[in-house]
C-alpha cells in the first residue's frame, strides 16, 4: 500500500515523504480537520489491513499517545480475489466463484455484482441494479459504482439499432472519465 495524497482543511500534503504539516496552534482539548489518505494498492497486497496513524510535532511532551490504531480501522482491499474469498472461501474462478456464473438465481452474474457493489452474491439482487426512467425526455440510466474497484472499467453504450448493436459507440466509459457522469 502506496500513500499517493492526502488533503484535508488547513493540511499541507509533502509528497517526499508522505506526511501532511499544519501550522495551527491547536488549544486543550481541540482536534484539528480530518485528513483523507488515498493510496494505490498493489495486485499482490494481503487482503487485509491495518490502519495506523501517527502524530508529532507542536511541543508535545508526551509521546506515548501519538499512535492510533483501532479495530476498526481494518481495511478490506477489495479485488476480485478478495471479494471471492470473501463470499466463497476461495480464490478460485471456477463453479459457484466463476466471474460469469449466478449462484443467487438472479441471472445476475458475480462479476455484475462485484462491479456495482452489491453486498452480498449469495442472495438476489433487489437493490444497487441499474436503473432506467426517462428524465427531460431522454432516457437516463443510473448506477453506482464503488470508488474502490479499480480494476473494472464501466461502458455505456447506446443505438438506435438493436440489431447490430456490437458495433455501437461507447457514449461513456469510466477509462476516460473516472467518476463523472455522461450524456
């Protein structure tokens, strides 16, 4: 796990060596803004993790209370393989862990459902499908997407043809725009 930024109000991120500076004079009892950590994975990191943060700095003389690590701050790395071991006990693409298969009955394959963040594959799928309705006389599909699926890149495509429909443009692909929407 890389650090690759971190930001917060009043923070000064120091990408040198990963650390954030405010020159705030903080009072008794006063906490200064959070601080958002974003950080790159790699593909072989375990599948769990535990958070530490630590301060310094300012005249502080104790420092045996600089470090926070809680229970619950263990992160889950979400990929494909974890997300398997998680609902299956396997790492394994084969039988009920196949990317294509549909183990709910829902006709909704686990790839889908990693893809869209719904929470459990083993049961079907009532919430977090996407979502059709007209809106300002245009069609408008809808559907989430988790900021920590990487590895998934989301196309939509659109035709007036259904007949050949392989060969339609991409009218927006999250490859090229991350996190925004499309028209």
């Amino acid at each position: 796990m890389t650090v690759t930024s971190m930001a917060g109000s009043g923070w000064v991120f120091h990408a040198s060596n990963r650390t954030c500076t405010r020159s705030a004079v903080l009072g008794v009892g006063e906490s200064a803004p959070p601080i958002e950590v974003a950080v790159m994975m790699a593909s072989n990191a375990p599948i769990r993790m535990t958070n530490l943060a630590t301060v310094s700095g300012g005249g502080d003389v104790i420092g045996t209370n600089n470090a926070a690590q809680a229970a619950s701050d263990v992160t889950v790395l979400l990929t494909p393989r974890s997300w398997r071991e998680e609902f299956f006990g396997v790492d394994a693409t084969s039988w009920l862990a196949a990317d294509t298969n549909a183990p709910a009955g829902d006709g909704i394959p686990n790839l889908v459902k990693y893809a869209l963040g719904i929470s459990n594959v083993l049961t079907p799928a009532t919430n977090g499908l996407p979502e059709m309705k007209m809106t300002n006389n245009r069609l408008a599909l809808t559907f989430n997407r988790q900021k920590s699926v990487t590895d998934i890149v989301y196309k939509v495509q659109a035709t007036g043809d259904l007949f050949g429909f392989s060969n339609n443009p991409t009218v927006w692909s999250s490859a090229s725009n991350a996190y925004g929407g499309g028209t």
